[in-house]
C-alpha cells in the first residue's frame, strides 16, 4: 500500500495510482515542451472532450479553447485541463501567436506532435510555442458531474471544472468500485442498479482524492459536487 498523508482534510495517495499514466500526467506539469501552435478555426462546441456547445465554468477564466496534441492527451485524461503557453511570435503565416496566456484542453488534435496545441479559434500559420500544464484556476468553484446517455444500469459521468487531471474515478457501491475511463473524457460504470444519491471518490493525477455525493442518476444533466482538489504548492498553477 502506498503511504498516507493528509492535507487539509484531503488525501494523497503517494504511490499505487496506475504508473504509467500518473507519471507522464505529471511530467505534463513539471516540464515545459516546444511545439507548434496552429489554428483549426471556432469550434462551436463539441469536441473529442464532450463538453457540448458550452465548456466548464473554468473554461471562461482563459485565453482559448484548444486542441492538444495526441501524445500528450493520455487518451482524454487531459481533457478539461488549464495550459500555459508562451510565445514570440516566431515563424510563418498572418496570425502571430504572442505572449502568455492560459487555454483550456477541450479537444483532440489527431496530426499535432507533443507540445503542439492547434487553437480553437480563426487564424493563420505555424508559430513556434511553449507548453506547460497548470492548476485550473478554479478560484472557489467546485467539480461538476455531467451525465451522458446513462440510467440506473449504465452510468457515463464526466468530471468537469476540476484543479487538476482526474486519473482515476470509483464509486461507492457495495464498496469501491473502480469506473472504467473512455477516450472521451468520461467514466463508465455498469455493474448497477445504481438508484437514489450515490457517492464518488475521484483521484487526481497528483495523487489527490476527494468524495462527492451525487444526487441521482439523469441523464444528459450537470450536477455542481461539493469539494475541490486543494492547490498542490509543488505544481505550477495560473
């Protein structure tokens, strides 16, 4: 088992969490990457990631929406999650890419290279860029649950406006059970009836959990939970 600490009346959990997939997650926060930065025009909701015509909350906090390269998606455990990206306006076409600024992961960009992201809004050309990935700024905001095409028997629940990448979701049904996580962004469990509230347990890449309860099962709707992943000191944040 891996060793306990807890913070603020949250759990970290330092080891067990999936290695593969927790330590390239966390290297997306703890090194930078330069890539190119291109455009794919407004994007009008949808998405690899789910969202629908309006992203989470977070979502207004930053510059763009964007598509992030396939390397680095972790198979949409990125979706959902805040990038810092500076730029000199370096290299070919109309459109500079200039500054710093946040954007937010709400799609998949199936061609782009690691620390390529293409930009979810009209423009032009090739621009060299560098990446990181940071906390969301989610200031007091907790998590959201949405609900996609499930009942009692099949539950399809998406993490939405969180701090942080949410690795790992389990639910609480005649004990913990692991939910299996889906390319776009969601989490599946099938093992019901799950009727009345039921409570999850989510696991951040970081090695944070959190419990929320979520009312009832229904279908196609967002629930607003009641926690948030605390602020990780050792993480960049916005």
């Amino acid at each position: 088992m891996g060793m306990l600490s807890a913070v603020l009346g949250f759990t970290f959990i330092v080891s067990g969490l999936g290695a593969d997939t927790y330590e390239e997650a966390l290297n997306l926060y703890r090194s930078t990457f330069h890539g190119d930065g291109t455009y794919y025009g407004d994007a009008g909701g949808g998405g690899t990631c789910s969202y629908g015509v309006q992203n989470p909350p977070v979502a207004r906090q930053v510059k763009y929406p964007v598509a992030l390269n396939r390397p680095q998606f972790l198979n949409s455990v990125m979706c959902g999650t805040c990038w810092k990206v500076t730029a000199s306006g370096h290299g070919l076409g109309n459109n500079p890419i200039r500054g710093e600024f946040l954007v937010f992961v709400d799609d998949l960009c199936p061609g782009c290279q690691a620390g390529d992201l293409d930009f979810g809004v009209d423009g032009d050309g090739r621009w060299d860029i560098t990446i990181q990935a940071v906390q969301c700024p989610v200031g007091s905001g907790n998590v959201q649950f949405k609900f996609q095409g499930s009942n009692p028997w099949y539950l399809k629940l998406q993490v939405q406006n969180s701090r942080l990448a949410v690795h790992k979701m389990e639910i609480d049904h005649n004990g913990w059970q692991p939910m299996k996580h889906t390319s776009d962004g969601f989490f599946v469990f099938n093992s019901g009836p799950v009727n009345g509230s039921f409570r999850v347990r989510l696991t951040a890449v970081n090695g944070a959990q959190i419990i929320d309860t979520i009312p009832r099962v229904e279908s196609d709707s967002v629930f607003p939970g009641q926690n948030q992943f605390p602020l990780d000191t050792s993480l960049p944040h916005a």
